[in-house]
C-alpha cells in the first residue's frame, strides 16, 4: 500500500514539473524584441556616433543575448562597453539589465558607428534614415529588428531667433520650455517629427503674453483633451495663459522680449522611447526664415502586464 502512495507521489510530482516547465517554456521569447525608439540624433565632432537601444531578452541565458555586433544599411556598429566608463566585470550569475520581469529582462546596447563609416557627412545638410537593423548576438543568432525609426542629419541647426531660457520635466512624462524672442517674428508652423507615430501620444499647449491670449479668437472646442489625459498630467503655473495648439492657432505674431512657453504632456502609457525635437517654424519681420528646436526625451514605464501585451503584439502565438 505504502508503495503504491509512493509511486502516486511520484507521478504527481513530475507531472506538476512538467506542467510548470511547459508553461515556463510557453514564456520564453523565440527571439530578442526590440523596443520602438524615435530618435533625432546629429553626426557629432567626435570619432563616433552612438545610438542607444533597448530590448527585451530571456533571463534564462542572459549572456547569449548580449549583442555581438549590429549591421545597418551595410554600416557596422559595436556595442559600447559602459560607455567607456571602467567597471568591474560581472558574471552571468549578475547580467546588466535595465529592468527586471517576471520571465524577461529588458536591456539596453549602446551601438556605436565611427564617423568615418557613416554613409553622411558631417557638416553637411545630409540626412540618414532607417529602420531596421541587423543584429548578431553572443550565441550567433541574428534578427532583423524593427526598431522604430532613427534620423541622423549631417549638422545640427543652432537657435537664431528664439531663445529658451529654462525647461523642466516631470516624472509624470511633462515638459516645459520657456523662450524669448529675440525679435519680431510670426510663428507660422509648430510640427513634430513621425508625426504619424508620435502624435497621438503627445498634446502641446503654448503659453503667450496676456494682451496677445485676450486677441486670439479661440473655440475651447478645438482643445478636446486626449482620453489618456489626467489630473496628473495638468500644467504648471503660468498655463493659465495658454492655449492647446490646434490647427487654427496659428499664424501668430510676437515682439521683441515677448515671452512663449511651450507645455508637452506624453500620454503616461506610451511605449515608445522618444529622443527627438519639436520645430517651431516662421519667419522674422524682416523677412528671414527661422527654425526653432524644443528636444523631448522621455522613456516609458513598464509594467508585467504591458510587456506581455508587446510580446504577444510583436511575436505571436504565446500563451498568455
């Protein structure tokens, strides 16, 4: 009798640790997926270019998932060991990793591309795109990621007209600049880069001087407020005269000394990693074209249940 409990016990426990195997294995990710990332970036006096990108990878293993090397429209990029900063190694038994999941780990490789290699100039009005990259990791695996999209121009473009005299962020995913004019200017256009990625999770406000908000014939139904805006999100001080940009707003005109503020709020549930500028664009009284750049970076905040929604998106056929 006692070996017949026995071999019940038995088959018991290995069928419970089958049952859990298969559903750790059902959890594991066929391959590294790479995050979206809209990046502007612009080719600097330095050797090299550096782009940061980030992952998600299997904790079992977590040195096959380091990446060897990453190929970009044939330009070769090397990860960046800590950025050139020494430290003491790690073992495997102690991975790197940005965060840490329940079955995952997201980590991040800072790519770099000696300028030399780059497929621009520097200096010039040049401009690199893409996409899509290579990558080759630690166990010989090599995935075509879709990383969102990156832009490298040749030069950067330095304020002229416009000048920001402070700027602010929140751990609430808001950011606020503060700008003079410098001289008399109309505003004609304020756009974002991927506008077709980025725009639904983004809502701008400007801010301008009394006497210029009293003149503005403005319809509060044209500032619907996003579905993901909250309380949380509500604007500093000094929004009391602002606006929500909207497609009427604009032309407007601005003097000298005039102050602007431009009030960015991100949808706190967004998943993209941002690193890119808003253009404010016009033309001075005296005729000249201006370009006026605002950088936005902000990062998601993940959750267990947000990185299983991305694994079940970008891959498929998991049980979740």
């Amino acid at each position: 009798m006692k070996e017949r409990y026995f071999w019940i016990g038995l088959v018991i426990v290995i069928c419970s640790w089958t049952g859990n195997y298969l559903y750790f294995q059902s959890k594991q990710l066929v391959q590294p997926i790479f995050m979206e990332h809209y990046y502007e970036t612009y080719i600097p006096e330095e050797d090299s270019l550096k782009i940061k990108l980030y992952y998600l990878a299997n904790k079992m293993d977590p040195s096959d998932s380091e990446v060897n090397y990453a190929e970009i429209d044939g330009v070769y990029a090397y990860p960046v060991v800590n950025d050139g900063l020494w430290v003491p190694p790690q073992s495997s038994a102690y991975p790197e990793y940005e965060q840490e999941f329940m079955y995952h780990y997201l980590k991040s490789v800072t790519l770099e591309i000696h300028t030399i290699d780059l497929p621009i100039q520097q200096g010039t009005d040049d401009v690199w795109s893409f996409d899509e990259i290579q990558v080759t990791f630690n166990d010989g695996q090599t995935v075509a990621a879709d990383i969102g999209k990156v832009i490298v121009y040749g030069k950067d473009t330095p304020p002229t007209v416009v000048n920001q005299i402070s700027g602010s962020t929140s751990n609430y995913h808001a950011h606020d600049a503060y700008m003079k004019i410098l001289q008399p200017l109309t505003i004609e256009k304020i756009a974002l880069p991927f506008e077709d990625h980025v725009s639904h999770n983004i809502f701008l406000k400007l801010g301008f001087p009394k006497d210029i908000m009293n003149s503005l014939n403005f319809d509060s139904n044209l500032s619907v407020l996003p579905d993901w805006y909250d309380d949380k999100l509500d604007m500093n001080t000094g929004e009391e005269n602002a606006v929500a940009l909207h497609e009427n707003l604009l032309p407007i005109h601005l003097n000298k000394d005039d102050s602007l503020k431009l009030f960015t709020r991100l949808n706190p549930d967004h998943r993209t990693y941002f690193y890119f500028n808003i253009v404010i664009q016009g033309i001075t009284d005296s005729g000249e074209l201006f370009v006026h750049k605002l950088p936005i970076i902000d990062m998601p905040t993940f959750n267990e249940k947000t990185i299983n929604k991305i694994i079940l998106e970008k891959q498929g056929g998991l049980n979740r």
